[in-house]
C-alpha cells in the first residue's frame, strides 16, 4: 500500500461556531469547491469525510476558532483501531496488554486516551475498533484480538467471568455520588478480608468515624484505594491514584497497590508521577500523539527503559519521535546565585493552634526572584503556613510576617472552586485586564500552560487538569509580590508539570516577585525550587516549618524524615526511589545522601 494511508480528521465540537465563522471549511475547502463533498453539514456542525479529504490543511488554517485538526498516520496502524467515539471524533490505536502478576504502568499526556483504554479495560467501555457506526459484537471483538492476551481478556469480559476493581480519576466527586461514613462503607466492600491490613497501611483509622462529604482530596484518595483493593477481582485499575497524597502517602499506596501483585493479580496503573510510577510498576506502556485528536498505545517494555524512552521521546522499535526535546535532569543541585538586594518579606518565630493541632513557624526571609519549594506531609500545617504569608490568617504568638501588610498576594487554593459563571477568557480579562491582549502575555503564560485553546470554554465545563491550568494561569496573571501555589500539579501530566515549574521560574524572576510552591512531586519540585522549606512534626497534632534551606540540605532532611532514598538512572539521570533495605539504600542513608548522589 504504502506511503501515509491513514487520515483522522477531528472537529472540537465545544470550539465549533459555525453560526460565527460563516461556514469557512466548507467555503473553502478545494474539493468542495470542485464539486467533491469532503465537509458536509449535517443540522448545525461540518462532517469531514476522512476517504474524500486530502489533507491540505486548508479547513485548519481557515478554522477562526481552531476547531479543526487533520492527522495523517502510517499504514502500519491500518486494522489496529480499538475505538473511536463517532464521526470526526478521537481515536485510540492499540490497547495495554495486561499479564496477570504484573503491574502494568500508563505512561503519556493527557488526552492521549489513557483513561479511555482503562474504560475499555473495565468492562466501562466496549472497544468498537473503529467502526461506530456499526459497532462489532463480542464475538467480533475477541476475532480481532485472536492469538493475543486480549482475546481471552474480552473473553473473560464478554462472558461474565472476568471481574475489574476500578479507581477512578477525579476521587472528589465520589462524595456526590456515595455517602455514609468511611468505616461502615469499606466494611461493606470488604470481599476479601483485608480490610484492616490495608486500612492500617494506608492510615485511614483517623478517618474512620467520618463521613465521605468531610474528607480533604488526600484522605478521599486514600478511601478509594482501598476500596479497590478490598474488592474480589481479577483485575485491578487504578487511574492517577497518587493525586493529593504527600510522598510517604504516595509510598504506602504502591506498596498496597504491589501486594495485589502476589497473589497473581492483573494490575494497571495511569500515574503521572514519575517516581512513583517507577517504584510501581514492572513494564510500562507509553501513550503517545496528538491530544484530543489521537492516541497510539506503544508495545510493552519494562519499566526503566520504558519511562528512559518516553524521557527521550523516541521509540527505538517503533522508530517513532513523538517529542522534539529529551527531558533532562540535573544530579547535582543548582549552585545558588548570590541574591543582591533587600529581602521581600522576612518573618520571625511564630505561632497558630487550632483545636487540636499547633503549628510553629522558625525564621526565614524571601528574595526578589526566588523561588521557595515547600515540602512536607499533608496536615502538617504547609497551607497554615501559606495563609500567614498572605495575612489571610494572624499568627496567636510572634509577630506577622515583615512586609507581608504592604505587599500583593496571588494565592492558587489546593482546591480549585468552579464557581465563576462565564468563560476562561472572560476569567482571565477580570484578572488581567489591558495585559490580555499583550504579546507577552500569549508567549509567557498562556501558551507555555497550553491555556490559549480553553479560552472560549465555559470555565464549569472544564476537566480536572484543564482546570489546574486555568487556575495556575489565573494566580500567575496577577501582578504580586508573592505567589503562593498549592499542589499545582494535581491532574497535570509530566510535560505540563516541567513547562509549569518553568513558567513559575520565568514569571517570578522577570517581575521580580518570590514564589512558595507546595508540592509532593519530588521530581517536579526538583525543576521548580531555589531553595526548600521541609515541614516537620506529627501530622494533625503539629507542625514544624523550618527555615528555607539549599536543595542539597532539604531534600536531605526532608527524605530522612521519610526514611526514603533515591538513586540516579545512569542514562537519563533521573531520581529513581531505592527499594528499602537495599545495599544502595543501606549506603545512602550511612553516609547521609538521600537524593543528589552521583551515578557509576
């Protein structure tokens, strides 16, 4: 056949105006105006007939509101279709092919069809291989996946026989479909009696008595995890289950997740936290192309080189780049920049209690340009911390932060509401107002936070990570002194963290302005920080903050308090968590190294 024999052509029905753009695909597209009907209208919305297309791209310049997008993909992809949701819609190629006593990692950007593979996986979703029109039954299905582990997967699912435990993605919208109390609802699902080990290493007794409406995201995540992992099924799905979690969390989650391992159980996990999906995973499969458009499952490769090629952005055996750039790590910490100038804000010894918990605040100042990492475990007082900052909240004990009455606050909340009724355009011209239309202002913030595609969405309609990126758009909008960002990159994929901490970094020095980032993304925070904050003490009882400190000395404190070490992957040098007890582990921890350490 050769040559580029598949196309995919998509329509954004959301960004479609056909009412406002005066019908310009179909007005000027070659083979229309040759008699051809490769656009059609059918009610209110264009149809691209995908065989009578030729892929000029015309219909996509014209597009006024970008609602257009026409791929051309090899024929090798030709019979690997697993579902497409209608015409002109996203497409998947190829599935994950789950082993049972494997945990499979889903590595990819988002909007490349991990959590439609998981769906599918699930029994959720049935794959229509392409042809929605005329959707194959399960006998067809389990044809086209003859000789493969597929065919007996669907198989299993096609007869009943097959039960899925399923995680999903965005676990602060179970309150609105589940209530009752934690204890009593895990009880309920407990199918295999393992029900107190599992609670007792996710530490889930605190949250026991409570019901589902009163849990932070981090405790919620927690609940759904073990509710998975309580059921009696074959197969385990967990989608992005480190959201929310702070790293120790994050730790005792993979080992839960793990021990499914041993008694033979298929596991999937979609986890954007590198480290974490490191620690987790035997094999990866990579989830590659266009957004919203497309996405291609690679074959399976084990976890080291898997998570290496998707770094570097090639598929050795696939001989296919999906990415320009590799992504690059530094082993040592960056030396720090002697800081001229006066400090923007210093604060002195200070107290806050609530009922039951006190934090204590030691000493510390921030430069113009600097940017604060803060690390610590979740209810230890990080977001009390950051309220003090902002005057939002008075210290009991000790005096207010020095400068903190006078200078400006953009303040992004762990939680993002979705209150404002309108558009992100219209969002972020009540931020901006004569900024918006600037140059600077497209190059520096909305396209580095891929925002300029979203601004004539309805801000209620957008997903999790969207949302994350309208929000960190919005914070970094206004002009402050001090920026303070809690967990941004909650629902964000590897790539849009990095561009995000790079965006952080530009922003901050180019105003002049200091930043502190909470975050339990330890290879994110990496990217981000100058220096870091390590919170210390006893989560929901009190809270340590320290001074801000060299990365050097805080991911050292802070990874001793953990009792976890890193080591460096001798290709990509990237963090890679050490299993405990082992002989690298034993020999960080001796000689005091827990992250920066240099590799053979």
């Amino acid at each position: 056949m050769g040559g580029l024999a598949i196309r995919v052509a998509v329509l954004d029905k959301d960004r479609c105006r056909p009412k406002r753009c005066g019908r310009v695909c179909y007005r000027f597209c070659p083979m229309v105006r040759s008699g051809v009907e490769a656009i059609r209208f059918e009610g209110e919305k264009p149809i691209i007939s995908e065989v009578l297309c030729t892929g000029c791209g015309i219909c996509v310049k014209k597009c006024p509101f970008k609602a257009i997008s026409i791929v051309n993909l090899p024929d090798e992809l030709e019979g690997e279709h697993s579902h497409r949701f209608g015409p002109n819609a996203f497409q998947l190629f190829r599935l994950p092919t789950p082993s049972p006593g494997v945990v499979l990692g889903l590595l990819g950007k988002n909007g490349t069809g991990k959590t439609t593979a998981l769906k599918i996986l699930s029994g959720e979703l049935k794959p229509n291989l392409g042809d929605y029109a005329n959707p194959p039954t399960w006998d067809e299905i389990i044809e086209h996946y003859r000789g493969s582990t597929l065919q007996a997967y669907f198989q299993g699912i096609a007869e009943g026989r097959l039960k899925v435990a399923h995680k999903p993605q965005y676990v602060d919208r179970i309150p609105r479909v589940i209530e009752g109390e934690v204890g009593s609802l895990l009880e309920r699902i407990d199918e295999r009696g393992r029900l107190r080990e599992i609670s007792k290493q996710l530490q889930l007794d605190v949250v026991w008595d409570r019901t589902l409406d009163v849990l932070s995201g981090g405790e919620l995540q927690r609940v759904a995890i073990a509710a998975c992992i309580c059921r009696d099924a074959d197969v385990y799905l967990f989608d992005e289950p480190s959201s929310y979690l702070d790293v120790e969390q994050r730790i005792r989650a993979a080992k839960a997740i793990r021990s499914l391992k041993e008694e033979g159980k298929t596991i999937i996990v979609a986890e954007h936290d590198l480290a974490v999906l490191d620690y987790l995973s035997d094999q990866v499969c990579i989830f590659y192309g266009e957004p919203g458009v497309y996405g291609i499952v690679s074959h399976v490769h084990g976890v080291r080189v898997g998570i290496n090629i998707y770094l570097d952005g090639y598929i050795p055996d696939e001989n296919v780049r999906f990415r320009r750039e590799p992504i690059l790590f530094h082993v040592k910490p960056p030396t720090p920049e002697v800081t001229e100038g006066e400090p923007l804000i210093t604060w002195g010894r200070m107290e806050k209690s609530y009922e039951g918990f006190r934090l204590t605040v030691v000493g510390g100042e921030a430069r113009r340009g600097q940017v604060i990492g803060i690390l610590g475990p979740n209810g230890i007082g990080k977001t009390t911390f950051v309220k003090l900052l902002a005057g939002i909240e008075k210290p009991d004990a000790g005096e207010p932060p020095v400068g903190s009455s006078g200078l400006e606050v953009s303040y992004k909340p762990q939680y993002i509401s979705t209150d404002f009724e309108g558009t992100v355009e219209e969002l972020l011209r009540a931020i901006t107002k004569e900024d918006f239309a600037s140059s600077w202002y497209r190059s520096e913030i909305l396209r580095p936070l891929n925002v300029a595609p979203l601004l004539d969405r309805n801000v209620k309609e957008l997903s999790g990570g969207e949302l994350q990126r309208v929000a960190i758009a919005a914070c970094l909008s206004r002009r402050a002194d001090i920026y303070l960002l809690d967990e941004p990159s909650a629902y964000l994929d590897v790539e849009e963290r990095l561009s995000t901490a790079k965006t952080i970094r530009r922003i901050v020095e180019e105003r002049g302005s200091a930043a502190f980032v909470v975050e339990h993304d330890i290879i994110t925070q990496d990217f981000t920080a100058d220096r870091l904050m390590i919170f210390t003490g006893r989560p929901g009882v009190h809270g340590r903050a320290n001074e801000p400190t060299n990365l050097l000395e805080g991911m050292n404190i802070f990874l001793k308090e953990m009792g976890i070490t890193f080591r460096r992957d001798p290709k990509t040098k990237r963090p890679r968590v050490n299993k405990e007890g082992s002989k690298l582990d034993k020999h960080q921890k001796a000689i005091g190294q827990y992250y920066y350490i240099e590799t053979e």
